[in-house]
C-alpha cells in the first residue's frame, strides 16, 4: 500500500500540514503583494532615477518657447521642400511627388494635410496638360525667400566677425567645415560660405584640409563677450557690486518653477564663481582642484552663453550644438548641462529635434532684431496664418518681441 495514503489514513492531521507547507512554499516563491495583513515585512526603498531624461521630462514647461520652436521646426520643413523644388528640372511638382519627400524633409504628418493646413505657403493647380495635381511655392513666401538671401548676402561682414569668434572660442583656433555647414542658417552664413567667405577672405581664414577651418590672424585683442554688456548695465544702472557682476550670468526662470531648498544660496555662491571667458585660453582649470568641476562646467555654460548669442534668432538644435563639443573642449554632457541652469538655457522637445534658446533673450524684448531675423519672422508669421491659429501667432509675436 501507498505511504502516503497510510499515513493519510492513520494521521489525517499530517496530510494536511503537508499540503500547507507546499501551498506556503509556492506562496514564498511568488512576488509578495505588500496590504494590511503583511504591513510589517520590511520593503527594499529604491532610489528614484535621476538622469538627463527624467530632468528632461520633469522640467518646467515654458509653453511660449515650445510653440515658438514647433512653428520654427515647420517653417524648416517648408524651406526644405522648397530646396527639393528647385532641384528638379521639370517647372512643376505633382502632390503625389511631394508625398514621397515627407521622410526627406522630416515631416510626421502627410503631405497632403500639410499642404491644405497652409494655404499661404502652398498653391495647388491643375496641370494644363497633364491634369494631376501639382503645388507650388505662393509669391508672398518667394519674395520672402528671396529677401532672405539678399540680407545674407549683404550681411557678410557680419558673418565674417560671427565666424571669427567661433574660430577665437576654439581651443586651436580651428573647426570642421562639416560642424559649421550644420549650423549655417542660424549664424546667417550662406549654403556655399566656403566659396563666398572663407576663400574671399584669406586674410582671415583658410582651408588646412578640405573639412578644416583654420583661423589665421592672430588673437590679440580679444573680443569682449556678449554677456559682458548685460554686466556692464548690472553694474551701472543698478548700483550692484563688481563681485556680484563680474562673473554672473542673467537668470530668468520660466513660470512656475520650484526653487528648492538651499538652491538660492547655491546659485548665489555660483554667480559669484570666477571662471575663464570664452575668449581666454591663457588658464588651465585643474579639475582636481577646490572647485575645479563647478568652474569646469562655467566656463561651459559661458562658451554656450556666447555661442547662442552670436546666432540670429538665439536658438539651435541640440544635436548640431554637441558637434562643437571637441573643438571647444566641452568635456561634459552638453544635455544634462543645459538642464541644471534652467534660468539660462531652455529645451524644447516639440519637433523632430530637440532645439535650446537663450531664455534672457526671449523675457520682456531683449531680442535685438536684425533684418535678417525681421525677414525670418515674416516667413514664421506665414507659416501660423491659418484656420483657427490667431492666438497662437499671437503669442509668438509676443515671445519674440
């Protein structure tokens, strides 16, 4: 006879308390739900994640910005298609070939909505001849266009000084043509600047290599940072100290921000904290040393400070910034930089790509306008003219002010 079924017979009590300690066996080996009846068993506290993503998503939102930075990402795409437009030989473009360049010109939505979203960038015809569909750039926004690239062209001394400066900011005085072709639109050079700006003006840069950008006059009367005029007035106009002007920096928090506890005496403390301009490269900061790293990374926030500001519109994108990394000796994870000064800098996430601006110049029209940024902000207003977007145009236009 079976042992187990004798012993069940003889001892019904053991056959259960078998059965309890399997059952309990199974429950051990299970996740434990934590209620009421198992309060008392001790939980492992986990530390919440704390990474650029998580600041990324938890920041202040400044609405403003964010609506600024979707209607630019827009306005890139119309210029783009434009670009594709003007490459083609035929004089017309059909619909159902622009829908095949929605990936090209880094559009999420389809062509089609986009084109009827827009009716005064876009003209849709019939084809005399071969009866489709085609569109069309309108004239309003070719003028536009057009005056564009005569400011560009008329501006080329100024562009000439934006590119010195950059080549100054380098830590050999060099930079790869590929990084600055990247960010061409936004320090108002034109798309053949080797041509019409390096090769024009020997005397001021030549070509080491066919992707090196080489500054050739020396460096020495530096060029006073954009900052040091914001210093300049603190210092003047509201009777501030030189210890708390000489190395601070603007701060402008968007609406709502939390500021935590301790953090005013930290960002008082950091103000304060003497650091090289980004025209300086006569002192080496040894990171080993007392406050090595906070001065380390100043001197990262001033190269970003002044980069921004030598832009027309005070903005770019994230990932054309980091190309300049190595060339300016940024050693830092550029992205986790910008969000630890959110009263400086701020990322927009609304596009295909993350964009930064400098938010001192977007608070109560500090934004100097320049023809070129007047141009550009008619192609903007162009692009938001549209059904049921006059708030929204509205707010730009105050943003940009």
């Amino acid at each position: 006879m079976n042992p187990i079924r004798t012993s069940r017979l003889q001892n019904p009590n053991v056959f259960e308390m078998l059965i309890f300690q399997r059952s309990c066996l199974a429950l051990l080996n299970r996740s434990v739900s934590f209620g009421p009846f198992n309060r008392h068993v001790q939980k492992r506290w986990k530390k919440p994640i704390d990474s650029a993503r998580t600041r990324l998503e938890n920041r202040t939102r400044d609405h403003a910005l964010d609506n600024l930075s979707k209607e630019t990402k827009k306005l890139k795409v119309v210029l783009c298609m434009h670009q594709l437009m003007l490459q083609r030989r035929a004089s017309h473009t059909s619909v159902q070939l622009l829908s095949r360049w929605r990936n090209a010109v880094g559009l999420n939505a389809e062509i089609g909505s986009f084109i009827q979203k827009h009716p005064h960038i876009f003209e849709v015809y019939t084809h005399p001849v071969k009866r489709n569909l085609c569109c069309r750039i309108s004239r309003h926004m070719l003028d536009l266009i057009a005056d564009e690239a005569l400011i560009v062209k008329e501006s080329e001394m100024a562009a000439v000084q934006r590119l010195r400066k950059l080549l100054m900011m380098s830590s050999s005085g060099k930079l790869h043509a590929h990084a600055v072709w990247l960010v061409r639109a936004e320090f108002g050079l034109p798309d053949d600047f080797r041509e019409l700006i390096i090769s024009q003006h020997p005397e001021h840069f030549r070509l080491v290599h066919p992707d090196t950008i080489e500054l050739v006059d020396g460096d020495d009367i530096l060029p006073v940072a954009e900052i040091e005029k914001w210093r300049e007035s603190e210092y003047t106009d509201k009777w501030l100290s030189e210890l708390e002007t000489k190395f601070a920096f603007p701060i402008q928090f968007p609406t709502g921000f939390k500021i935590e506890k301790d953090y005013r005496e930290y960002l008082r403390n950091w103000q304060m904290l003497p650091y090289p301009k980004p025209y300086d490269k006569q002192e080496v900061i040894s990171i080993r040393s007392r406050g090595g790293v906070e001065r380390f990374e100043k001197r990262a926030v001033g190269i970003l400070h002044e980069f921004l500001s030598l832009t027309v519109e005070k903005m770019v994108d994230v990932e054309r910034l980091s190309h300049f990394r190595r060339d300016f000796s940024m050693t830092v994870n550029l992205r986790e930089l910008l969000l630890k000064h959110p009263g400086i800098f701020y990322i927009s996430t609304k596009g295909r790509s993350p964009a930064v601006f400098l938010r001192e110049k977007y608070v109560k029209g500090l934004l100097e306008p320049n023809p070129l940024y007047t141009v550009r902000r008619k192609m903007l207003e162009l692009v938001m003219l549209k059904c049921g977007r006059t708030n929204e145009m509205q707010s730009v236009k105050e943003t940009s002010l």
